[in-house]
C-alpha cells in the first residue's frame, strides 16, 4: 500500500490519519424518543455523551494498531520497532498460505521495547493480487491487555481496503467484547484518503459509527456521524477534525447496529427512531497510537443542553480525563478518568462510579 510512513513508523501515513475517523456517536434509547428524552435525560444523556467522547480515543487507538498491524505484515520484518510516541510493534509470524493470502500474529507494545504487551492480532490478509496493489480484505482478532497485565477484551475485524492511483477507501466492521461480561460494542468506519499527497496538509472524509446496548437504562444507543479530518504531512503531524449532523438513533435493547449499506458508507440497522445530533470538534498534537498532550476534543449535544470533553493530560502517563457538563451553567454531570489503555472509571453527578474499560464504559 502506499504509504509516505516507513515501516518504523518515523512518518506521516495516509492510513494513520483514518485512525480518528472512527468517531464514534451513540445515542440514547427507550420506548419512544419523546418518553426517553422526558423521562430519563439525566440518565442519558451524561452516558451517552461519555460513551461519545470515550469512542474519539477508542477509534484512535484501535485504528492505529490496526494500520501497524497490516504495515508491518506486508514488510515482513520482524525486528521490534519502536515508534516516536513510545510504543513498539513487532511482527511474530508470517504465514504466505498463496500468492495472495497470508496469516500474521502482530504484537503492539505500551512501550518502546516490546516488552509490555497491549495488542495481540492474529489476522489474514488476502489480496485481489500479489503485491501490495488492489484490494485487501481483512478477517483479524485483536486481544488487548492493560498496563498490568490484566486482559481488557477482544475486538474482532472485517475491513477492506481498496487501493487506486489516487486515493485509499478503507471499510471496516468490528465488535469489541470486553471481558468480565460488559457490553459487547458494534464499531463501523469508511474513509476515503487522498495518497501520495504533496502539499502542507490533506483534508478527506470519514464515516465513523457505533452501536450499544445500555442494560442498565434498558436503551440501545447508536450514531453515525460524517467527519472531515485535516492533516498536516510535515511534523509533528497533527490532525484536527470536525464533524456535524450525526444521525442519532435509539432502539429497543439488542435493536442497533453497524452496517455498510452500500458498501462503502456507514449505516444503523434495527429499528431505530431518531433522537437527535450534535457536533464534533478536537485536535490530536500527532498521528500516532499514544498521542501527546494537546490532545484534546469535545462533543456538543445543543438540543439537550450538554458536552462532553475530553484531554490527555500527561506526556508521561498518557493519562486522559474528562467530564460531561451543561452548556448552561457548567453543571458537571460526569467526570472521566483513565489510563494509558483507556481503563478506569465515571463517576456520575449523584455519585455513582461505573467501571471504562478500553475506552468503553460498562454499564
């Protein structure tokens, strides 16, 4: 695939810059829209707009490794490489079963020695042709663990990748089942990626999309949202995002998911009634997996009269944190606090702390 980032990851990379275009938005659910929104906005809405704002790092993060996943089987090389934001990739095994399907185990590492483990991904790789030209379809799991070892969960991928002389369009579906018997998460990105770009900066569109059930609230909650993402291709190679007129949806629980209708654009499925939209905007300092601070973002929900923003806030740690407010008044109806891997905890307005486990909350 073309690409203007070596395998040590020194460079920007098209197929980076798709990482935070998997922005996640959800949206509340209940019998009716009108019986939610009335009846449990105070229960929703600090949920949904955390789950919104945690899905920005989850994209990220996800993407990232993903990318490293596939660059790093394509080069064969299995040295451990470490990355300018502190963390490793390393490629363990590599299987050609044909000239146009191989089988890979990648490891990605919190730092840059490739001794703390965070993503294992057993994935294949099969090509329209050998070589890097075409198109790719992907089948791969993914295993993440926390800073001290504990197992996070598993993500399970479906992405094509369809390459041209001019642009890259990258597809994908995957489900993140965490451990311990949390809710299960539909995740859905499609981008469309100018390569080999010459000026300052490249602007592209994306498609970013999530589905889940909130036991809890008895709601299921799901959004698709249109990003336009600018890059700058020159160091530090920071990114800014926006995004507007997301389609909000609720459902009976177990109701809503992710699809591609149309092969290339994201869609909800179920039964979904509209609830609403809001805003994206945020800027990461750098492409890369553990971006440095000022990394910073936030979602506002003006029809309800609150926002969700997030920060990383240590270049040491890589900790972020966050809150949930009203527009009006500042009224903080959530805070957010996470590690490196985006594990930790929310802690409601009345005092309730519900466990985030890899970007994702779990109640």
């Amino acid at each position: 695939m073309s690409s203007s980032r070596s395998a040590s990851g020194a460079a920007f990379s098209p197929r980076s810059g798709l990482v935070l275009g998997l922005l996640a938005l959800v949206a509340p659910q209940a019998g009716s829209v009108a019986e939610a929104a009335s009846a449990t906005t105070a229960e929703i809405e600090p949920r949904i707009l955390a789950q919104q704002g945690l899905a920005v790092a989850l994209a990220s993060t996800v993407l990232q490794s993903q990318f490293d996943v596939l660059d790093y089987t394509l080069t064969k090389n299995k040295l451990c490489h470490a990355k300018p934001d502190g963390s490793s990739v390393k490629l363990l095994r590599r299987k050609a079963v044909s000239s146009t399907v191989i089988e890979s185990t990648v490891d990605v590492y919190y730092d840059s020695a490739c001794t703390i483990p965070y993503v294992h991904a057993l994935s294949t790789l099969t090509s329209t042709s050998a070589g890097t030209g075409g198109s790719f379809a992907i089948t791969e799991t993914a295993h993440y663990t926390g800073l001290a070892g504990a197992k996070l969960g598993s993500l399970t991928l479906n992405e094509t990748v369809t390459i041209t002389s001019t642009t890259e369009q990258l597809t994908g579906l995957g489900t993140f089942a965490p451990v311990g018997g949390a809710q299960k998460v539909d995740l859905g990105l499609a981008c469309t990626i100018p390569v080999n770009s010459t000026g300052k900066t490249v602007t592209f569109p994306c498609q970013g999309g999530f589905a889940q059930d909130f036991p809890k609230l008895s709601l299921s909650l799901a959004s698709v949202t249109p990003l336009t993402l600018t890059a700058n291709l020159k160091a530090p190679y920071a990114v800014s995002f926006v995004g507007a007129s997301a389609d909000l949806q609720t459902g009976a629980p177990g109701a809503l998911g992710i699809d591609t209708p149309t092969g290339a654009s994201l869609g909800i499925t179920g039964a979904g009634t509209a609830y609403g939209s809001d805003t994206t905007k945020g800027k990461a300092a750098s492409f890369a997996l553990f971006p440095p601070t000022p990394t910073h973002w936030a979602i506002t929900d003006a029809a309800h009269g609150a926002r969700v923003s997030i920060a990383v806030t240590s270049d040491t740690t890589k900790e972020s944190s966050g809150s949930v407010t009203t527009t009006t008044g500042g009224t903080v109806l959530a805070t957010i606090a996470v590690d490196q891997s985006g594990t930790g905890t929310i802690t409601y307005q009345d005092g309730t702390v519900a466990a985030v486990t890899s970007w994702l909350l779990a109640d």
